[in-house]
C-alpha cells in the first residue's frame, strides 16, 4: 500500500449550493407573490378565502405572502371588513410604465410583422378623442398602395379605424361622440346618417374587425381593429389599406384575421392584458 496522499481536488468558484435549496424557494416565493397580486389586480377586494381558491395557494401561504405584501405598501386590508385589494405602492411601480410608454414604439415590430406577413400597408391610429389621429405606418412595397400622412385625422364614418373605435367604446360615449357628427361624404359608399353607421359598427363588433369598403377612397379598402388600453378602452387601431384588386372579398376575412391577431399582441405589450 502506498503512503502517497491523493491530490486535493479544485475548489470550484462561486456560491456554494444551498442545501436547503434557498434560490428554488426564492423563487417559489415570489412566483406565488405575482399570483395573489394578478387576483387582486382583476378584482376592486376580496376575501383570503378567495384569493386561497383563485391561486390554488393554501390559506396560510396567502395569508403570510399578503402580510408581507401589505409591509411594502403593495396590498391594502380593510380590517372591518377583512377584504385585501391593491395598494398605492403597486400603484406607484405600474405608473412608471405609463410614463414611459409610447404606443408608436411599442407597436413598430409587430407593424413590420404584419406588414411582411400581408405585403399591404399598415396603419397604426391613436384615439385622443373625440379624433382618431396616424401615428404611423409600415407602408407597402408595390407600386399601388395606401398611404395615410402621419398626423392626419381619420374619420369616424369612414375608416375602419374609426368604426373600429367605435364598436369598442361604452354606448353613452360613443351617443356623445356621435352627437352632432358632421357624415362628410366621400364617394357613395360613405355613411350619410348614424343608423346606416351604427349597423355597419354593430356588424364590427360582432366580427371583431371593422371594414372601410371604398367608403373614403374609390378603389381602396380597409380593415381594422381595436388596441385596448388597461381598462377596455380603446387607445388606437392597427388597420390594413390595399386596393381592391389586392384585397378581393374573399381575403377579406384572412386580412381580417391577421389584424386582431396583431391588435391582441399590442393590446397584451401596452396595456398587459389579452383582449
């Protein structure tokens, strides 16, 4: 047998593993913090009780990850009613985000996806009522194609912007837009009086997509769907312009599909929700 020692083998750099498996728990810990915040988020309060049956969480984890929450000012408790909601701190995170963000930047990539996926024009409106203005655009390549100057007004009875503005919105502010409403003639196909506009918006909302058919400009149609802000609403459009040659009534339907996939994607990175 032989009296040489074995060599000591490196030491390997950096944190040495927890044996209780700390980071896992970190982060289990804080997946479950988000969980109770997105129940409180989708209600105004609520119970324990409720919150331990939305997150699946027993009673107890809830309870300490709400006494915890509520140290950070990110949940408030009503202690005569034993109701949690979300706090001002919470409040005061989420606000940094409406501070930054712009829908214009937000929307540019999924504009070039639908735009390559399309080989058409798309436009991105924003609503700053009672207007709908163009705040951007991908326009196509080929030779005969929309265009919109960014900045320029879209009309609410002629656009699928505004029709799709207005199949979204509360029925007591769209009868207020539509008060007085000048309906501007632009070829045949535009709207004359608000009971021909509200059928064609009805038909919109029952779709999910509005439809401009050579009722701005001859030759030209249009479709369109809302982006919702955080409450709903809706904050803008993103549309497809082609001529009719390009949009034919049968890829009606595959233009109008293609643009509430996009709206649902936008709706999701500005406002994080899903419509």
């Amino acid at each position: 047998m032989s009296d040489t020692a074995k060599p000591e083998a490196p030491r390997r750099r950096g944190r040495r593993p927890s044996a209780s498996g700390e980071g896992s728990s970190d982060i289990q810990s804080l997946d479950r913090a988000i969980s109770i915040l997105e129940v409180l988020a989708g209600i105004d309060f609520t119970s324990l009780a409720e919150i331990g049956r939305r997150t699946g969480l027993p009673i107890s984890t809830v309870h300490r990850q709400l006494q915890t929450l509520e140290h950070r000012g990110l949940v408030g408790h009503d202690v005569e009613t034993g109701l949690w909601s979300v706090g001002v701190g919470l409040f005061r995170i989420g606000s940094a985000y409406l501070r930054i963000r712009k829908l214009p930047e937000i929307a540019r990539p999924v504009l070039r996806m639908l735009q390559q996926e399309t080989e058409e024009t798309i436009n991105l409106s924003k609503f700053e009522e009672p207007v709908i203005v163009c705040v951007g655009q991908a326009e196509s390549h080929a030779s005969v194609r929309a265009f919109f100057r960014p900045g320029s007004e879209l009309p609410l009875h002629a656009s699928a912007a505004g029709k799709a503005v207005l199949a979204v919105l509360a029925p007591e502010r769209r009868k207020k837009l539509l008060e007085g409403y000048i309906y501007t003639r632009f070829t045949n196909s535009t709207h004359r009086d608000e009971g021909s506009l509200l059928a064609d918006v009805e038909q919109t909302f029952q779709r999910g997509y509005a439809l401009d058919n050579e009722e701005h400009s001859l030759g030209m149609r249009c479709v369109g769907t809302a982006i919702l802000n955080e409450f709903g609403e809706p904050a803008g459009t993103i549309s497809v312009s082609a001529p009719n040659f390009r949009m034919p009534e049968e890829r009606i339907v595959t233009f109008g599909n293609a643009v509430m996939a996009a709206a649902r994607q936008l709706t999701l990175r500005y406002a994080g929700r899903s419509t």
